[in-house]
C-alpha cells in the first residue's frame, strides 16, 4: 500500500536526509540522486518542494535560524540560571558547527551567497537583540548592569561581533583576533555599567581568542 505523507512532514524528511548528507559528503559531494536514494523518492516529489540544491541548503539555514533563536529564547527565559550563565547559554546556543552546520558556514561565506549571508545577519541581529537586551535589564535590576540603553547596548555589541569577528569582513591574525577580544571585553564592561572585570567570561566564550562570537556564522 502506498504511503502519502503530509507536505511538511515529506519536506522535513527531506531536509532532515540533506542535512546528513551535507555533513558526511559537504555540500558539493552530495547530489540530489544521494537525496532521492536516501528519502526514498522520486525526482518529481522533491521538485514539488524545493527547486534545487541550492533551495534545500536555504531551507535548511532558515530551519536552524528557529531553532537557535527558540532555543536561546528558552535559555534566556529561565530565571532559575543565574544571569551570567544565561548570558552564555544563550551565546552558545548561536554555534551550529557541529554535524551539517560546518557545511552550511562554508556555504554561506561562499561569494555568490553574499546576499543569504547578509539574511542571516539580519535575522540573528533582529532575534537576539531582545532576547539578550531582556536579560540585561534583568542584571540592571539586581545591580549587575547600569545603562539607561539595555537594547541599543546590545545591537551594537552583535553588530559589531557579526562584522569584525567575521572572516569575510575583517582578516585578522590570532594575535590580533586576541586583542580585539580583549578590547571587546574592556569596552562592554563600560557600555553595560559593569563592575571592572565582572565580563571577564566572556573571554572564554571566544576561547580566549579563538574563532567564535556573538555569530552563527562563525
């Protein structure tokens, strides 16, 4: 008897075999008979819901865009953390270079994706901001923080972490890389009102000066 599957559970098998295949084979290695092969159907059905390669990869940066933001949204929410903490829960939570997110940070800094990675800039800075800014007014609250611009504060800390810890905007040494972490750092406890040192953690969200940051692009 012949199975038919609801639209979006067929897409999300589809993009769910993608992802796998991205991570083993990358992006380039895998072609769409190793998709049918693997969801076990035919060209016309995956023609039916993504026009090519290309459009699943997009599908599948848009599908872990939700999940980090819900996932940080969740982190940030749960009061029983302390907020420190939830401040790198929440960061964390932005790393999607495990399994098939590799291949995707690889995709999206390619040239002719410029413009994909530019929709993700966006989205990351328009989806966390809030969430991070509701922590910071939180710490404002216990004394932690004091800044009459907990949002505003934010943006700019993730406009500028998305921009120059970016490989595509600025090239850096790691001897550079570590100084303007450090600098980051010296700067943000200023811009939230922080007690000096209290954001020293924050350097080892970076790895002291290892790739990382405020980013899923990274």
């Amino acid at each position: 008897m012949r199975i038919v599957k609801e639209a979006k559970e067929r897409r999300n098998e589809i993009l769910d075999a993608a992802d796998e295949l991205f991570a083993q084979k990358g992006f380039d290695g895998t072609s769409t008979n190793d998709i049918l092969e693997k969801v076990g159907i035919a060209r016309g059905t995956l023609y039916y819901h993504f026009k090519s390669k290309e459009d699943i990869m997009d599908a599948l940066i848009e599908r872990y865009n939700d999940r980090i933001l819900s996932a940080a949204g969740k982190m940030a929410a749960d009061k029983s953390i302390p907020i420190k903490e939830r401040i790198v829960q929440v960061v964390m939570a932005l790393n999607i270079s495990s399994g098939g997110g590799r291949e995707i940070i690889e995709h999206i800094h390619k040239p002719q994706n410029a413009l994909m990675h530019h929709k993700i800039k966006r989205a990351i800075l328009a989806g966390v901001t809030p969430i991070l800014a509701d922590i910071i007014r939180e710490g404002i609250g216990q004394g932690l923080f004091n800044t009459p611009y907990p949002y505003e504060c934010m943006e700019m800390v993730i406009a500028y972490t998305n921009t120059v810890f970016d490989d595509d905007m600025v090239e850096m040494t790691d001897e550079e890389r570590a100084s303007r972490i450090r600098a980051f750092v010296f700067n943000l406890e200023r811009l939230l009102g922080a007690e000096e040192g209290s954001l020293s953690f924050v350097l080892h969200m970076f790895g002291s000066g290892s790739r990382g940051g405020l980013c899923i692009t990274e």
